[in-house]
C-alpha cells in the first residue's frame, strides 16, 4: 500500500470523525431533565432514565429486517396482552396508524370516517390522501366530547351512488385530547361497523391512560377493533416506537408497507427494550399522572379560571380570559421564573416526569396575574361556552392554537 494513498485515507478518516458530547454533557443532561420536569408541552418530551439505559443496554443485537430476538418478544406480548393474533413494532405513532389504514384500503374509492380532531387528519401532514389516496369523512360530536352511533350513522357513506365515496374504516382515538371514550358507545359504533362490513381501526396512542384510569384490561378496550396503534413514547417514557396489532395475515401485509414506507429497521433490540422497561415500570406510574393533572385543574378553578375540558387523564384545558388573563402573558411570566416552565397556550400536559413543584408554580403565576389584574380593577368576566358546556372547533389565538376538546 503507497504512502500516499495511507495518507489520503488518513485525510479522510479525520473528515469524517465526529463528537457529539460537549464538554459538560452530564451537566447538560441534568439540565435537560430539569427542564422536562417543567414542561407542560407533551407527554413526548419525556426521557429515558439511567435505569431504561441500563435495561436496554442488555438487548439482543439481530436484524429486525430478518430476525430480532428483542423486538419479536415484545410484539409476541403486545399481541397477548391485546388480545390479537399479531402485532408489528413500527418507528412512530403516526407511521402506525397510516400503515395500519393503508392496510386496510384495498381498492379506491373509500374514505375513512373519524372525529373532525383526530390525529390521523388533523397532526400526520395529509399522510391518508397522500399514502392511501382516501376521503376522510370528518364528524363533528353533536355533545362536543365523542362521537356516538348517531353522529356515525349520519355521516357514513354506504351503497352504489358513484357521486359519493364509500367508507371502508372507521377511525376512533382513544384518548382524544386527553379525554377517555366511553367503551360501551365505542361497542355500539363497532357492532354497527362490522354487520355493515366496515371495519374499526383505533389511535391507541395513549390507551394506557384509558387501562390506567379505568382499570379495564386492554383485551376488553381494544376487543372491537380490526385494528390498534399503541405508542411508547407518549405517557409511558420510551424514546420511541409504536406497535400495531390486528389479525395474523393483515399484520403480514402491515410489515410490507412498513418496509415500503422506509420503516424496516436494523438493530432494534434496544429500542424493544426500552418499550418493555416502560411498560413494566412506568405504566404503574399513570394513576399518579392522572392525580396531579386533577390537582392542576382544581388549582386552576379556585383562581377562577374556566376549563374548557376537564382532567380525565393527563390533559387539561383551560381559558384564562374570565380572570383579565391572556396565554401569551401566562407564557411570558412563566418564562422570567428562576426555573422556567415551558407552555404552549390552552393545553397542559402532564406525564411521568412531571414535577408537583412545576405545578405549584405554574398556579402560583396565574395566580398572581389574577390579582394583578384585579388590583388593575378587571372585573371578573362571566363564563360562556357553547350549549353543551365545550367549545368547537380549533381556536387561534395571536398564533397560539387552542386545540378542541
């Protein structure tokens, strides 16, 4: 081998080194936590621990393209605990719930009927047209919480009327902005669907909130569906990851469209692993979750603030307007606190991270702004809402977006 060609393999060794760390990473990291503990953004923001690295560290080390020890021990239980005869590891929440639909959707027409807020049309950036090429048949709930039957019969599009575009699935989120589907009104809508010959997919994004809070077993939650979307990274703390799970032969057809769609991955043992740490060790930790989001919303409601969607598991939402407040003053005043805390408008999330001393203070801001704005002489403002006690639709406000509860 020539000197030259050595030291142009040098040369390019050198380029192509990198370090991530910076010089006070671990210092970083503490900090980074910290801020996690006060934000009230997303149960996303959630980071995995020590112990979760330690546990993950120990993962088997295949090819989840052809064989993964790890990652196929986890769906073989996803699947057990659901109650479905497969399940299918998948990179995201969103990658979930478009392949789990474009499984389903064999031959154009069709279209998806779902709630006007669901993620599958409101937060996957027009993955249903654009993946599957479907109509998606948007439903208002006429008392403003979950669609019933009635809202469904109303919308679905049934027979030969070649104007119209036939449904092929009803897609239903559970939870939905926080707030917990009635189980016996998800059997009525799943028992019309299925003598109809539609079939039932469910965002079970944070269904463990729903086990959590209700003490139901996923096999009865999830029993009316064709299909499930399960995410790790949302209330239970994994770094990533979501399952689908459904019938043996459409989970066989889902792991095609998941290579297709770019989501066939190598060496997964770890992220396996880190779904199976948080769903031993951070479910139990929902109900506290749950506890905390009640107690935020009690403080919020002793101030005067009007909620706008109550505390059913980990979100609230709120409307500061009757006590003289606006968003953008809570987020600035939040922001000048010694410790930050970080907000996004009308939506608090709380997770498994969350510190009650972050709660404390974020009611300690409203607070004071309340009175500031009664000392300033703000007359307490009348509460208004719409006939069902909830707002519809999507608000803006100054560019912060309210979502609908």
């Amino acid at each position: 081998m020539s000197t030259d060609l050595e030291a142009a393999r040098a040369h390019v060794a050198e380029q192509v080194k990198v370090d991530l760390f910076t010089l006070t990473q671990d210092e970083d990291n503490k900090r980074g936590m910290q801020e996690v503990s006060r934000s009230f953004l997303s149960d996303t923001i959630t980071v995995p621990t020590p112990e979760m690295y330690s546990y993950a560290s120990k993962a088997s080390v295949g090819d989840d393209v052809y064989h993964e020890p790890c990652t196929l021990a986890l769906e073989a239980h996803m699947a057990k605990i659901t109650g479905k005869e497969a399940a299918l590891f998948i990179p995201s929440g969103t990658m979930s719930n478009q392949i789990a639909l474009r499984t389903h959707l064999k031959q154009p027409p069709y279209a998806v009927l779902c709630d006007h807020r669901s993620h599958i049309v409101r937060y996957e950036a027009g993955g249903l047209a654009f993946h599957s090429g479907a109509h998606a048949q948007m439903v208002i709930p006429s008392n403003g919480h979950h669609i019933t039957l009635e809202d469904v019969e109303g919308e679905i599009v049934l027979g030969q009327d070649i104007h119209s575009c036939p449904t092929e699935v009803i897609s239903l989120e559970n939870t939905l902005n926080g707030t917990i589907f009635p189980q016996d009104e998800i059997v009525r809508i799943s028992e019309y669907a299925h003598r109809i010959g539609v079939k039932m997919h469910l965002d079970g994004a944070r269904i463990w909130h729903v086990a959590a809070e209700t003490g139901k077993p996923l096999t009865e939650l999830l029993a009316p569906f064709d299909s499930v979307s399960l995410c790790f990274s949302k209330g239970l703390g994994a770094p990533i990851g979501s399952c689908l799970v459904g019938p043996k032969e459409y989970i066989k057809k889902a792991r095609w469209f998941r290579k297709m769609f770019g989501g066939g991955m190598r060496q997964t043992g770890f992220m396996a692993a880190s779904a199976a740490y948080a769903l031993t060790h951070n479910f139990p930790r929902l109900p506290a979750v749950h506890e905390l989001t009640r107690k935020l919303e009690a403080g919020l409601v002793e101030i005067g603030v009007e909620i706008t969607s109550s505390a059913e598991t980990c979100m609230v939402f709120f409307d500061p307007s009757p006590i003289g407040v606006t968003y953008l003053e809570i987020i600035e005043r939040a922001n000048q606190l010694p410790e930050p805390l970080k907000l996004g408008g009308s939506r608090l999330v709380v997770h498994i991270q969350t510190s009650p001393q972050a709660v404390e203070d974020f009611l300690t801001v409203v607070r004071t702004l309340a009175e500031e704005k009664k000392t300033a002489g703000f007359a307490p403002l009348e509460k208004k809402s719409t006939p069902n006690g909830r707002p519809y639709g999507n608000i803006y406000v100054r560019g912060v977006k309210r979502e609908a509860h």
